[in-house]
C-alpha cells in the first residue's frame, strides 16, 4: 500500500480530495493538523519557519478541503479558532476585548471571483445589488491594537494569539505617527485602533549601514526588524529604531466611526491616526484586480513592503452579518503576491522525531536569500513528498517563500545533480531509538514505534506539556526540558511539580546555567502555575490525540473539571453508549476525537501519569463565553431552510453568543430554530418538549429585534 501511494504521489501530486476514502480522509486531516500546528509554533514562537507561505497556505487548504468533503471531520477544528501563536511572555499580557483576526488567502483571480461570489451567496444579493469591496496594500509589518479611551492612548497591545497580546504600550509611545491624543469632537469613548507597525525601507537600509559600521551582526527585513524592534523590553531600544504606523481596522469601539469600511478610515484619518493612502473603493471583481495590478506595480517603489492587496467589504453591516469562518472574517481576504524564488544546494537530509513518533524529514541547505530572509532548514514533509520531487542529498533544489511565510522546495534543477547522487532511503528506523519506524495503510507518515521508550518521543511529549499553550512555565522550555530528561530527573509531567521536593539531593544550582536565583524563580514559577491552572490548558498539556486547544476548550467548558470528564471517559470506555453519546455531541467534537479521549483514559500508564499529576496540581474550574447573552450555554437546533439567514451565518450567530449548535435534537436541546421546511427534527423536538422557534422568535430572543 505504502508503494501504491508513493507511485501515485510521484505521477501527479497527493490525490484529490474527492477520491480520498472515509479512512485516508480522517489520517491525512490529522496529519495536517499536527504538521500545520508545527509550522506555526516555528513561525509565530520560534522564528524558525521551515516552510514558505505558499506551502503553508496550500497544507491549510488541503486540510480545509478536507473538511468540507468530509465534514463530520470538521469536528476536529482545533486550528479553526487559531491565529499566530501565543505571546512569549517577555512583556505583561493583555486579553483583547475583541479578538485579533487573521485573514484569509487568495492567490489566483479565481480566488478573488470566488471570494465575491461566496459574499453574495451568504447575504443572498441579487445581480441587482451593488456590493462596494475597498482594496488597500497588505501592510508586511506586525498587527497592533491601540487602544484610546476619552481619545487618550492607554494600552497598546501585539496581536498574540489573537486572543492575548503583549503590552508594548511604553513601546508605541515612542513611534512619532501614533498620536497620544485623537483629536475631533466625536471621537469615541473607547477606541480600539488596529493595524500594522512597521518599519520603511529607508529606515531599514539605513539602521543596517549603522550595524555594519559598528561591525555589528545585519538585520533579516524590515518586518523582523520591526517587530523585533517593538518588542524591546527597553522602550529606549524601540526610540532608537524608526517604527511607522498605518490604521486600517478597529477592535472595541463604543460607537462606530461610520457606516462603511471607507468612511471609518476617514474618520481615523480625521482623529489623527495615520492611514494608507492607497485604498480604493472597487464595485467589481475586475475593479478589484485593476487596483491589485496598480499597487503591485507600484510596490516596487513604495517606501514600505507589502505583500498583497487586502480586499474588505465596505458595508459595515454587511461586514457583521458576513462574521467570522474560524481564524479569518468572511468579509475580507488578502490576494498575495507571487512568491519570490531562489536555487541553493541541498547538503543533507535530517530526519526529526515528533511527540506521536512521526518522522519529518528535513534539508539542510547551502545557505540562500529568499524573500528577505535567508534560508537553511526547509521541511521535506515525508518520503512520499520526497519521492515525488526526487530531492536528492547534493541535489541543486528551487526555493521559494513569500514575504512572510515559510520556505517550500518547488523543485529539483535536474541538470545540476551531481552524478553520485543516489535517490534518498527514508530510514525505516528511528534515528533517536532504533525502533521500528512504520507506515500504516493509508496513511503519509512514517512513525517510530518506540513510544515512551523513545527519548525523542518522551521529550516531545514533555516540551509540549509545558509549551506557550499548556502549562507555559516560565523558565522552562525545551532546552532544560531536555536537560532534566537527560539526567532522569524529569521523566513524567508530575516530575515538574516534585522537583523543588527532591531539590536537596539534585543540587540544581551547581549545575551550569543554573544560579541560585535562576533556580528560586523556576520553583516559583511552577509552583504558581501547580496551585492553579485553567483546565483547558491541562486537557491540552496531556497530548491526547486530536486535542488541540479548541477541543480542549470544548471539552473543558462541558465537563467543568477534570474529575467529571475522567468519570465520564472511564463509563465510555466500560461501554455506557449514553456518557460517550453525550461526549460525541459536544459541539465540534464528534466520534473520532470522543474515542480519542476514552482511548486516553483506558491506557493505564495514561491514568497513572495523570492521577500523579493530580496529586501536584489545583485545576480552576472553567469559565464559561459569553455569559451575560440570554442564549449563552443553551444548546439550539437550526433546522429547514432558513430565511433572513444561512445556516452557516445562524451557527456562527449563535456560537459568537456563547450558544452551542448541535446537529440533532436531544432531550438536552434548549430551542429548535426551525424554517419552512423542518421535518425529522420539528418531530423530534416535540417528542422531547424542546421549544420551538421562527426565525423571528430567534431574532427577538437574542435581541436583535
Ligand atoms: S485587515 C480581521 N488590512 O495581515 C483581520 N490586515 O494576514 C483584519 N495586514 O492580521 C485585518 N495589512 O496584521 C488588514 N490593510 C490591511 C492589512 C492587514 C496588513 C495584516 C494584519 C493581519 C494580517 C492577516
């Protein structure tokens, strides 16, 4: 099977989406979401992408293809909610009233005719209706939200995860272009006004002419240097380089500015917040291209860089019934540049050993610059991909990466390969363990069957307990993870809390890199994350299969503790079909990731890890949404065909309001929203005494009539 797939990788690419089965679906989505959860923890956290925007972009799309052929998958959504990565702890952190977004991708003009149809569907225009798109340049600095309360700037924050950013409020003081003050008799009483810090070319070339005087080491591009320049811990650092600032977007207002897109920037430009002068009003796709193909010709000659043209819809109120799909709104895309390319050597080929065992190859490459950047590591995937582009160690391999993202192999320059270059063996041992490294049918990967006993594995596993998104301990990240594993001294997670207990006999102060007081903050810092920490975080921590941090979420809010989830696991696994059909119609998750966690709680060396971890730790009770909404925590239905709204804007209505969206009806169901049509459900419903609603009696519940 595993030469079958290799065969037809290599005769033209992975196979479409629509002829995976039910079994390939479910492994390659899995396989994605691990992979994609990678590359943005080496982008947003470790400034190390081994992949180019493009890659990036088309692994996203393929697992959302996947998602929509096969959409029971999509209950697997831990990437959906996602953006970036968390913040890195550097700077006290500030939870965004309303959160930072990312946007979506177009790279053909398909894509944009596509973008514009999908917004006339969803607010069911007829040809008739004009619809106003702005398109603007894509600003390649880094996002921030300033916030302005009685038109005072009193927070500035990064974007972060989306969710929470960094304070670098002494930091955006210093940028000349943000006003400490909006002026204008109508300025709101709170204002969030985000958009992108940046740094202009000139400023670039010049700060670099600077270091290479002082003999000092050269700055990557002016994005990196901008966004390392915000994040100094020395407002003083942040004076010194000059950071520019362009407004095109707002988070918590307490009033809109207007009622366009258009108009607000105006209104921003009129308090004194710096806009870009490039947006255009556009009322066609071909409008829409023609200012595209203007500012990519300008681009050039810019003062600043820029990596697209951002497409938003200009009605305001269209923007808010259009919402959010999972990391991006509806109503904005971002239609990207050509990446760049360059050619380089490959000088070998690693193999690196995931948490779950799964071996990714690597190249190691000839140094190169490429898009700004230069470019060691690339990410070969795995052998299949290897096959198919015939990457050879000493093979000469096309680069390409776009501004931002990560670097991708187009290809092999063939008339360059040096005669002794020998097809690539994918080992079929682990390189870290010598186990067995096994392909199962169907599936991409080639996985190390060591488990625990694998250090690669075991190590993983712990780096992942105590990453940005689970335990986040400061002080201990992979390097003394790995240290500790090394001497035995942490081998389990539970081993983390008795450290300082067994610090006596350890002596970890005498151990290099670590001083007296290095060692007092670490115990400090994981004694204050054992005697309370969010559940979510923990569910994550643990590294059950298809737990991301959405799941995670979902599942916490649910259960509320671990105990009862535990209980809950434990039943299903005895074979009570109720608890587990209670699990599997938690919104979002679904059979495969219900198994996922029953399987967890039935493996014993799972339970004794965890109940040892229990032992050292206070869990906090999880918080619920939107608690102050008259639907938030209720459970509603969307059946028959509905009339003011899609079901896709109905689900995303309802869950922005703290709702869950099941698909059937149970005796747990709060309101059936039912449209013309309703059949089975309405049934249901009945049967149940669940209370019906119109479309009206929807609107008029949640108050928006
Ligand atoms: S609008 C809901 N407009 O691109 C998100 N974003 O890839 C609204 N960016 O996170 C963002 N120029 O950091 C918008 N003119 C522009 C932009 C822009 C650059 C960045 C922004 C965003 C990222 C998404």
């Amino acid at each position: 099977m595993a030469k079958k797939i290799a065969k037809q990788a290599k005769a033209g690419g992975p196979k479409p989406v629509e002829e995976l089965s039910v079994k390939e679906a479910k492994a390659e989505h899995v396989r994605l979401e691990l992979e994609i959860g990678q590359h943005d923890k080496r982008y947003y956290q470790q400034d190390t992408p081994v992949i180019s925007d493009a890659d990036y972009d088309a692994l996203r799309r393929r697992y959302e293809a996947i998602e929509q052929q096969f959409p029971d998958l999509r209950t697997l959504t831990s990437l959906s909610n996602k953006v970036g990565a968390a913040p890195s702890g550097k700077f006290k952190k500030v939870r965004h009233a309303v959160p930072m977004l990312s946007l979506g991708n177009a790279f053909t003009e398909e894509d944009v005719t596509d973008f514009v149809d999908r917004i006339r569907r969803f607010l069911k225009l007829s040809e008739k209706d004009e619809l106003v798109i702005t398109a603007e340049p894509k600003i390649d600095g880094l996002s921030c939200s300033l916030r302005y309360e009685k038109g005072k700037l009193v927070v500035a924050a990064t974007r972060g995860d989306g969710a929470e950013g960094e304070d670098v409020t002494a930091n955006i003081r210093t940028i000349k272009d943000v006003p400490d003050a909006l002026k204008g008799k109508d300025v709101a009483a709170v204002f969030e006004a985000r958009g992108e810090v940046y740094m202009t070319k000139g400023d670039f070339i010049a700060l670099n002419k600077r270091q290479e005087k002082e003999g000092k080491p050269l700055y990557v591009n002016p994005r990196n240097t901008a966004a390392g320049s915000l994040r100094q811990i020395d407002p003083k650092m942040t004076a010194a380089r000059p950071l520019k600032f362009f407004a095109y977007t707002w988070g918590e207002a307490s009033e809109l500015p207007a009622d366009t897109q258009s108009e607000s920037v105006a209104v921003m430009k009129r308090w004194g917040l710096p806009v870009n002068a490039l947006m255009k009003k556009c009322k066609s796709v071909e409008e829409l291209l023609k200012h595209y193909r203007k500012i990519e010709e300008e681009r050039a000659e810019l003062p600043y860089d820029i990596d697209g043209v951002v497409y938003k819809v200009d009605r305001l109120d269209w923007q808010e019934r259009l919402g959010f799909v999972s990391r991006s709104p509806r109503w904005a895309i971002a239609h990207k540049f050509a990446a760049e390319k360059a050619t380089t050597v490959v000088k070998d080929i690693d193999i690196q050993v995931g948490r779950t065992g799964k071996l990714t190859p690597v190249a190691k490459l000839e140094p190169v610059t490429v898009g700004g950047v230069t470019v060691q590591n690339v990410t070969l995937h795995n052998e299949d991909e290897i096959a198919r582009k015939d990457v050879r160690i000493g093979d000469t391999v096309t680069i390409q990466r776009a501004g931002d993202v990560i670097p991708q192999v187009l290809g092999v320059v063939l008339e360059k390969r040096p005669k002794s270059a020998k097809p690539y063996k994918f080992p079929e041992t682990c390189p870290v363990c010598g186990s067995h490294a096994v392909r199962e049918e169907g599936e991409v990967d080639r996985r190390c069957t060591g488990g625990l006993i694998c250090p690669a594995q075991a190590v993983q596993t712990l780096i992942h307990f105590v990453s940005r998104n689970a335990f986040d301990i400061d002080g201990l990240g992979e390097k003394q993870i790995e240290f500790f594993f090394e001497k035995g001294w942490v081998k389990e997670p539970a081993d983390i809390f008795t450290l300082e207990k067994r610090n006596g006999k350890l002596k970890l102060e005498n151990e290099e890199g670590f001083g007296k007081t290095s060692v007092r903050n670490l115990f400090d810092a994981i004694k204050a994350r054992s005697e309370g920490i969010a559940l979510n975080r923990v569910l994550f921590a643990l590294g059950i299969r298809h737990i991301g941090e959405t799941n995670a979420i979902r599942l916490a809010r649910h259960y509320g503790t671990m105990e009862a989830l535990r209980d809950a696991a434990i039943a299903a696994g005895k074979g009570n079909e109720e608890v587990f059909a209670e699990m599997n119609n938690i919104n979002g998750i679904g059979e495969v990731v219900a198994e996922a966690v029953v399987e967890f709680f039935k493996e014993k060396k799972n339970m004794k890890a965890l109940n040892a971890l229990l032992d050292e730790i206070k869990i906090e009770p999880m918080e619920a949404v939107a608690k102050d909404s008259p639907v938030s925590g209720k459970t509603v239905v969307f059946t028959g065909s509905l009339e003011q709204m899609t079901r896709d804007e109905a689900k995303a209505m309802a869950e922005r309001l703290g709702a869950k969206v099941a698909g059937s009806v149970s005796a747990k169901t709060d309101y059936v929203v039912a449209g013309p049509g309703a059949g089975s459900k309405l049934k249901e419903a009945q049967k149940h005494g669940v209370r019906v609603l119109s479309e009206d009696d929807w609107f008029k519940l949640i108050g928006r009539k």
